[in-house]
C-alpha cells in the first residue's frame, strides 16, 4: 500500500462549524448519520450541507435498515454520493440503490465466529465494504475487532477499516498487509463530544498516515 491509495473517512458529522474546519484537511469522504439512535444523528442541521465541499471529498449518508425510499429522498434533498448501509440490508437492497446510481458502502461487525462467505452475495452489488467491530450498537461502539481476521478476506471488493481507530494506531494501519485495504473511517476517538471533532486530532492522525 501506499499514501496515493489509503482514503480518510470522518463520520458522524454534525455542526457546521466543525465541518468546515474539517474540510480544510482535505478529507476523502465526510459521513453523516441519519438513525436515530445515534447520539450523531443529524436531525435539523440542514446548514451543514451549505458548507462548500471541496473536489475529491465526498459526502456520505450513513443508515440503518432504513426505507430505500427515503435514501433516496435524503439523497436527491441533500446532494450525498454514497450511502453507507449498516443495518441488515439485503443483497437486494444494495442493487436497487447501485442502480440507481448511487455508490454503496455496506458494513459488516466482525466478530470472532464472523463468517467472510456470506459476503459473496454482496459483491456484485456493492461498491465498498466497511469492517467494524462487534457491540451493541449499529456502529459507533468505539471498539476495535482483531485486524488479523482480515487476512481471511479474499473478494475484489475494497473496503474501509472502522472500529476504535485512535491516533495510536498510525503506524500499526501503515504496516497492514491487506491488498483490498481502501481506507479508513474515523469516529468516535476523534471526538470532544458525540458529533464534535477534535480537529487538531484528526489533523494530527492526516498528517502522520499521509507521510509514508
């Protein structure tokens, strides 16, 4: 792997303020939660999608078992260009969404018993995968899983590292031998406070995961 190939995913955005200082990182994709159970659930916050996005930073919509009806109204009111799915989406789902020409992210919690067959029948209708850790939330739990689980992963399909990534972890990301390796999503250890960015943090994290 190489600096030109590793992507930085922000999640859970939620003020304004805070996303423009992020954006000037140059972030690749900005995520942003439409579940309501997530203490990062955007809910009135419509001025956030002013901020002007510079090109090569994308704007992700992140949801959980949520109508592909109402995806796709999120998506035509607020301009995203991919959606994360992290529910239990089916194959099915993930095609109609694709079709519709949109880029698809699903997630998967890997836990110890995690089974990497049943992602074949996601494959062809999916752009990316997300690995995230176990827990009793959808996401955002703020733990990490067994990177060593990933050596199992043989598909084409490229996909995101999420789970209880921190600062710490740079060099430890940069030694990964994983060829499908895309990128990683940052969250809930780069935070003040649910949603708020530490952006002097994250700043750190883009500038020392960029350097090799």
């Amino acid at each position: 792997m190489t600096e030109s190939n590793l992507k930085i995913k922000v999640c859970g955005m939620k003020y304004s303020e805070n996303l423009e200082e992020l954006l000037l990182l140059k972030p690749d994709y900005v995520g942003f939660i439409f579940y309501e159970k997530s203490p990062r659930y955007i809910t009135t916050q419509w001025a956030v999608f002013s901020s002007v996005f510079q090109q090569g930073t994308r704007k992700v919509g992140v949801f959980v078992d949520e109508e592909g009806s109402n995806i796709l109204q999120k998506v035509t009111e607020l301009g995203l260009d991919m959606v994360q799915l992290h529910g239990q989406e089916t194959p099915q789902m993930c095609h109609e969404l694709k079709d519709a020409g949109l880029e698809v992210m699903k997630a998967f919690r890997l836990e110890a018993d995690f089974d990497f067959g049943q992602l074949e029948e996601y494959a062809q209708m999916c752009d990316y995968f997300l690995f995230d850790a176990g827990g009793p939330n959808p996401g955002g739990n703020g733990v990490r899983f067994n990177w060593e689980m990933l050596q199992k992963y043989t598909l084409d399909v490229p996909f995101f590292l999420s789970g209880g990534i921190e600062l710490s972890h740079v060099e430890e990301i940069k030694a990964l031998r994983l060829p499908k390796l895309y990128g990683v999503d940052l969250n809930s250890k780069f935070e003040i406070q649910p949603g708020l960015k530490d952006i002097d943090k994250l700043q750190r994290f883009f500038q020392e995961i960029r350097s090799y």
